[in-house]
C-alpha cells in the first residue's frame, strides 16, 4: 500500500518543513509515502468561500486515481489515540487497497464533491490547527502508528 498526503498550499516555514521531512524520512522505512501539494488559489479576493472550495475541490479530485481511498482530515471526523490510529492503518493495509489519500483542505474546508468522494473522515483535535502544522502533526502520526505496529520503542503508553 502507498500512503499520499494531499494538502493545498505550501509550507511557508522552514524550520516545519524540516521536522516534516525527518518524518517523511522515516516512514520510507515501512510503507512508500509521499506528499503532494496543491498550490493554492490565486486572484481569490472575488471569490465566495463555497467557489473558492469548489475551485479546490476539483483541483483536488483531479489528483486522485479511480481506485484511491480518500480520507479527510476534517473537524467533524473521527478521533483516534495513536494506537487506535495504527489499528485503523493496519485495517487499511490488510484490506488491499493500493493507495490511501489523506487529504487536508484548505483554509475553508471541503466541497460537496470532495465529501462525496471521501471513504472517511478523521479530526486531530477539537482545536484548530495551521494547515503547515496539521501536515507536521500527521506525518508524525503515521510514523508513530508503524513504530507501534513493529512494537518499537518509540510510543509510550
């Protein structure tokens, strides 16, 4: 199984795209991974926020193969502890699906169409978090979920 990362925009820190790349590094180890970014919107300043989801919606939706399992980070999905999470991957990948697509949306969410397209959806908090910071969190998350999955010593209980 490969795991994708979709998010739109890109990451303006150095100092996150550093951590997110020493994750992305590590999970090399378990399962191929990559990160896809869409670049955001530009001239968005006489959108609505709905055109503006929808413009992103289908930016999206061309990125993803037939076969993908779409799966959304949205505030109104799932929670998960970590070890919850490496069950839920484990699932996945036993399932034999190809390809995973965890998606974050940009600053105003999903479109309708991105919704309908998704076999999922998964909160990382009830807080509100900068899409850069949601792409270090998750990239952390994964590599945690396949350390716990290899009983390494990497999360404590």
């Amino acid at each position: 199984m490969t795991i994708k990362l979709l998010a739109i925009g890109k990451t303006d820190s150095s100092q996150l795209q550093e951590l997110i790349e020493v994750y992305q590094k590590r999970l090399q180890h378990y399962i191929n991974f990559e990160i896809e970014l869409i670049p955001d919107l530009k001239k968005t300043k006489n959108l609505s926020e709905e055109q503006q989801k929808d413009k992103e919606g289908q930016l999206i939706l061309k990125k993803l193969a037939p076969t993908d399992v779409l799966i959304l980070f949205d505030e109104k999905g799932k929670h998960f502890t970590s070890i919850e999470f490496s069950q839920y991957l484990q699932k996945k990948m036993n399932s034999g699906i190809k390809q995973v697509v965890f998606l974050i949306g940009g600053p105003y969410g999903f479109s309708n169409d991105v919704y309908a397209k998704a076999s999922g959806k998964i909160s990382l908090s009830k807080m509100t978090f900068s899409h850069q910071m949601v792409r270090l969190f998750i990239t952390e998350q994964l590599y945690r979920a396949f350390t716990i999955l290899k009983n390494e010593p990497y999360h404590h209980n």
